[in-house]
C-alpha cells in the first residue's frame, strides 16, 4: 500500500503543484426528499425482496414485500443516503425503501465533473458531531469544503480505498459466519431438554442489581485515581476510583434497550444500577453460567413500555439446566475458543477487523489531505 500511496503522492505533485480548488459539499451534491420511498408496513419478513434501510448504524432494518416506490439505485446509479439529524450516511448501490423521512438521498449535480465514490470517501473524513437535535444536512453538513482533485487522481484514489473497503467486508463476512457457527454450536451444546436436572435461578446463584453512580464520576481512561472498570448494561462504561465486586460474575443488562444483554465480568468492578450481577455459586462454572444466559432470551422477560426493565425477582424465578461440572468444563472449552475468535477485541477476527479499519483510514486520511489552491 506505501507504493501505491508514493504513486498518488507523485501524480499529485505532477498535476496539483499548487493544491486543489475545495468546494463546500452542497455546491457537488443535490438532495431529494426521501417522502416517496418510504414504507408503510412495518411486517418485516427475510423472505422479502426489498430491503428498508436507515441511514443510521442498523442500516437494514428487514425487507418489504410492498412493490411500489422503490428507489430504484444500482451499481450504475448509487445514493447516498443521509440521516439529517445524526450525520450518519451510508452508500447504496441496490434498490431499497426508506424507514422515516429523516433523511436525503444524495447524488452528484448534474454538470459537474466529480467522481461520486470519492466524494463519499472524503464526507467520510469530515468530523462533526451534532450538537441539537435539527436537520443538518442545508444548516450545516452542505456547507463543509473537500478537496477537489483532477479526475484522474479522485480515480486513483478510490481504487486504493475499495481496495480496503473489500478486505473490510471479506473479514466483515468471514466474522459474521463465525458467529453464526457459534450460535450453532452454542445452541447443539446446551440444548439439554430432559437430559439434566433443571432448578430455579433464584435457588442456585446469587442476583442482585447494581448501585447507581453519577456520570461525573466515572473516566473515560484508566489513571491512577480510577483504575476499576465500571460496568453497566452492555460492558464497560469507563473507569471509577471504587469497586462493588471482586471476582467472577456475569452480568444482565436491566434497563431499556440493554434489557437482557448478557457480559462477563473477572476482577475489580463497580456495577452500575443498569446491571444485574449474577454470582455462580457451587453448582455452575462461571464461564457455563454466562454460556447459558447468553442462549436463554432473557429479553422475553422484560416489561411493556417504553423504558422496558428486568426485575431481578422475575429472573429468579426462570429455570435452567444445570449439568455436571465436568460435562460444564467441556462445553466451556468449545465455547470459550468461539467466543475469543468472535468477540476479543485484542486477538482474533475483531482484533484483525480493527487493526484493518485503522489502517483504511489512515490511508484515507493521507490520501484526502491536499492543501488548497490559492487563487
């Protein structure tokens, strides 16, 4: 990739000795209001043809059967879609329907002599996060400057940068079987039936909910004041200068969207009130404990609402298998090595992910910083 980088970096010199002209985004793009494409059926089955897409993180949300205004994008015509209150934006290449109208649809003015795909990778170096809840995209987003490069060099550079996108999606695709594989294996290893005796949750571990802690409190770095992780629904939420726990625990998250997620826990760490902290006892091994509340929904048992909650009294009362601990020790051997290959983010498929996106948008970072054209 340096050759590559040494190349462009020469055919820059070569043809923009002086910098390149930058534009603000809205003088390249025009938007379309989203008004047309939008859903009217939230009945999302797989078996569907097309998909419904957000321009947030969860990007497809389920497919639709509905037939009618479908924007009709494809590898010739791609979109960029653009949530207009968070920035977030993604590229599209394939028909699709729209979930709200809180977005735009991009695409490059007519007239103007830009390649599109390198447009999207230098709003990809643009940083801004929102600050209040309105519509960016006119107010704010359209109004920032990229760089714009003879065609020949934007070419070169989105060869180098799909380059990287596509080891990207082969690792992204490579993670996701294995995950999928873990879930098999997951649910062949612990599908016990009658085979073993079951007992109430509540009779064989201790569970109780974490202790609230203000915000203020907790560090997003470890220093030498706060050196115990705190953890709340969903993992480590920073560090704290106090612990409410010592040892090995898994954790259920409580409240809200986190309403059954399933972590672990080893050491020193303060629990939040978002957490139900889960001690084993004599009858489980801790790491089959966590295996087996990760396979069990929890979610199922939450309440109604719009703050949907787990009440550790409801979570007492939920059986679960309780095998010998040897036939435990086995099974925890499998799991543990899919769970590392899948979710440790200091080895494996999520650690080579990482290191890799680092990579990319260094390269991206590099390859999109030209100095401006004085006129």
């Amino acid at each position: 990739m340096p050759i590559h980088q040494s190349k462009i970096e020469r055919l820059i010199a070569e043809f923009c000795p002086n910098g390149v002209e930058f534009k603000e985004l809205g003088e390249v793009l025009d938007y379309e209001q989203p008004t047309k494409y939008i859903v009217k059926s939230t009945e999302y089955e797989n078996i569907y043809k097309t998909p419904v897409l957000t321009a947030g993180q969860s990007f497809i949300l389920g497919y639709t059967d509905e037939s009618n205004g479908i924007y009709k994008a494809n590898k010739e015509n791609p979109v960029i879609i653009f949530d207009d209150f968070t920035t977030s934006f993604h590229w599209v290449d394939f028909e699709f329907k729209v979930k709200s109208s809180a977005m735009k649809m991009l695409k490059i003015k007519k007239d103007i002599a830009v390649n599109f795909r390198f447009i999207y990778f230098a709003m990809r170096c643009i940083h801004y996060v929102p600050s209040d809840h309105a519509r960016h995209w006119i107010s704010q987003y359209s109004t920032f400057q990229i760089p714009i490069p003879p065609l020949e060099i934007q070419q070169k550079i989105v060869n180098i940068l799909d380059k990287f996108t596509e080891l990207e999606t082969e690792l992204e695709t490579e993670l996701e079987a294995r995950k999928k594989q873990y879930q098999y294996y997951r649910d062949e290893l612990l599908g016990f039936e009658d085979k073993v005796e079951w007992k109430i949750l509540g009779e064989v571990c201790e569970m109780k909910a974490g202790k609230s802690i203000s915000s203020s409190d907790i560090s997003n770095q470890k220093n030498e004041n706060n050196v115990y992780s705190c953890i709340g629904g969903n993992g480590s939420r920073g560090y704290v200068d106090s612990f409410s726990h010592n040892g090995k625990f898994s954790i259920i998250g409580r409240q809200g969207a986190l309403c059954g997620n399933i972590c672990f826990a080893e050491g020193k760490f303060y629990a939040t009130e978002h957490a139900v902290v889960v001690k084993h006892g004599d009858q489980f091994i801790a790491r089959f404990l966590y295996h087996i509340l990760l396979s069990m929904n929890l979610n199922q048992y939450a309440t109604g609402g719009a703050q949907p909650g787990l009440a550790v009294s409801k979570l007492e009362k939920i059986k679960i298998p309780v095998p010998t601990l040897t036939e435990q020790e086995r099974i925890v051997k499998i799991l543990d090595k899919f769970d590392t290959l899948v979710n440790d983010i200091s080895i494996g498929l999520p650690a080579e992910l990482k290191a890799r996106r680092q990579q990319y948008e260094y390269y991206r970072n590099k390859l999109l910083t030209f100095k401006e054209l004085q006129k």
